[in-house]
C-alpha cells in the first residue's frame, strides 16, 4: 500500500528515459567488439528450450563494464534473457554486482539489479526491478530486500521518486554538519537530502504535537516549496524503529489512519533540532 499526502514536492521531472538504474553495458564496446576467446555454448537445453552461451570478456581495458555474460535462448533461438556479471569498476560506481536483462521479442522488456551489502547499508535495498515499456520508457521501478517488496513507483502517474537512504545513514551526515548553539536552538535543513526515502518500523500510538514541536515544523517553511498552510496539516506524531533507535515522524492528517505498528518505507524531510532527528512524513508504502 502506498499513501502519499498528495505529492506537492518535486512535480516538474524529466522523462524516464530507459536504464533509470541499469548500467548500459554495450554504449560503447559491445559483445561482437570484444575480442573475446571465450565464447562457449554452456550446458544441456535450459528452462526455455533453448541453449546458453557464456561469454568472458578477457579484454577489460577495451570493455571495462563487465567480465562474464550469459545469454538464454528458446528453441527458437530467439534471446530471452542475459546475466551480466559487472566488473569492479561499475560495482563501485554503482553498487550492482549482477544485472539481468529479460527480452520479449527482441526487446528489453525488464531490467533486474542486484547490489552490494556494502550499498545496502547506505541504501536499505538489495534488489530492483525496472519494467520497460513499448516506446523504451521505464514503466514501473520496484525495490526490494532480498524478495521483499519495500516500495513501488508507477512512472508517470508518480513521479516523487524520493531517494533511498539508510535512516542512520542520514542522521549521522547531519550530526557531522551540527554545532551546538549556546545562545538558542540550532536547526540543520539539507537541500542535498531533502527527498528521502527510508526503512523503518511504526510504532502503533499516535501522539498530540506539543508547543516544541510546532516550533520545530515552522522551520520547514524554509524550503519555497513547504507553506504554513501545509503544515497545518500535521497534528500528531508517532516513533519510527530501525536497529534499536526511535525518531519522531511528523504525521500528515492524511496519513494517520494508515499507521499501524507496520513495517514500512517512508518518504519524509529530515531537520536536525538540537542534535535530534526529526522527520516530516510526506509518505509510505506498508509492506
């Protein structure tokens, strides 16, 4: 389930071209380009009715975006899938250690990403999806911890796409910006993270905001895209759960009734306040 307090950030993106994630493997070098000795049919008939081939690119300093490539074919020798191993290079540029790419037809019809557990420890995903579509746009983006479903995006009907971070991740690149203030409170708002997405766990009771806690949204206002108008819109606020440690997730009216206890992602601002993590909930998908 994903709820969304109606989308007031970030309306004017550009087009979703394809490989919004997917490394573009053959751009420059391509498998024919590469003089590669070892091409080989692999195996007995696979699941498709059709033989496999590996290739081993042994020419990394022409082709340095991977080092093996598996190709499925049906029994009518038409491709219908590839599994590119990626080399050092990519993985640490992008954090995708494997990426498969499904054909219908001769087309790309879906992209699957597998990526480090370094990654996923800034990230708090593993695993995307991307659906393609008949004019080669990205449909539909869907991410994962190992097979669980933690968000979804349909494009263009949604375009927030807030990025993914590890909420302790963000909390400890704002405490590095902190300076205490001896004379007043001390506020940290990043235009960097402003659109965050992050894996959390609800806590079950919704609480009145209090006097300290309007002063902290008023803050918000700092952004030309947040008015006061908005803001009246959050009464209440619940604690949010990762690895032991609870934040205050401000709770937009059109969220509460959809916080339950739940494990969820959800889409927020953060501001630091005095040295403590306070989220502005924008958003969340229940999973």
């Amino acid at each position: 389930m994903c709820i969304s307090t109606g989308g007031f950030i970030m309306k004017n993106r550009k087009n979703w071209f394809l490989f919004l994630m997917a490394v573009w493997l053959f751009s420059c070098a391509s498998i024919k380009q590469v003089n590669s000795d070892s091409n080989n049919v692999i195996g007995a008939i696979n699941e498709y009715g059709g033989i496999t081939k590996e290739i081993i690119n042994n020419n990394l300093n022409i082709n340095n975006k991977w080092i093996k490539i598996v190709e499925y074919y049906d029994g009518s020798n038409s491709l219908v899938k590839t599994i590119a191993t990626l080399s050092a290079i990519i993985t640490e540029e992008t954090g995708i250690i494997q990426q498969i790419e499904y054909y219908h037809e001769g087309t790309i019809v879906r992209y699957e990403m597998f990526f480090t557990e370094e990654f996923k420890e800034k990230h708090d995903y593993n695993r995307v999806i991307e659906f393609v579509g008949n004019n080669k746009l990205i449909l539909r983006t869907v991410w994962f911890i190992d097979d669980i479903v933690i968000d979804v995006i349909n494009y263009p009907q949604n375009m927030n796409s807030y990025h993914f971070y590890n909420i302790k991740y963000i909390e400890n690149v704002l405490s590095v910006l902190y300076e205490p203030n001896a004379q007043g409170e001390n506020i940290l708002l990043s235009a960097k993270y402003v659109n965050i997405r992050s894996v959390i766990k609800f806590d079950k009771d919704l609480i009145e905001l209090n006097e300290t806690d309007f002063n902290i949204l008023k803050y918000y206002t700092s952004f030309s895209f947040i008015s006061q108008d908005f803001l009246n819109n959050y009464r209440k606020k619940v604690r949010v759960y990762h690895e032991g440690k609870y934040y205050w997730f401000f709770v937009h009216s059109q969220l509460e009734r959809h916080i339950n206890g739940q494990d969820a992602t959800i889409s927020y601002i953060p501001q630091l306040w005095n040295g403590e993590l306070y989220l502005l909930g924008i958003g969340l998908y229940s999973f």
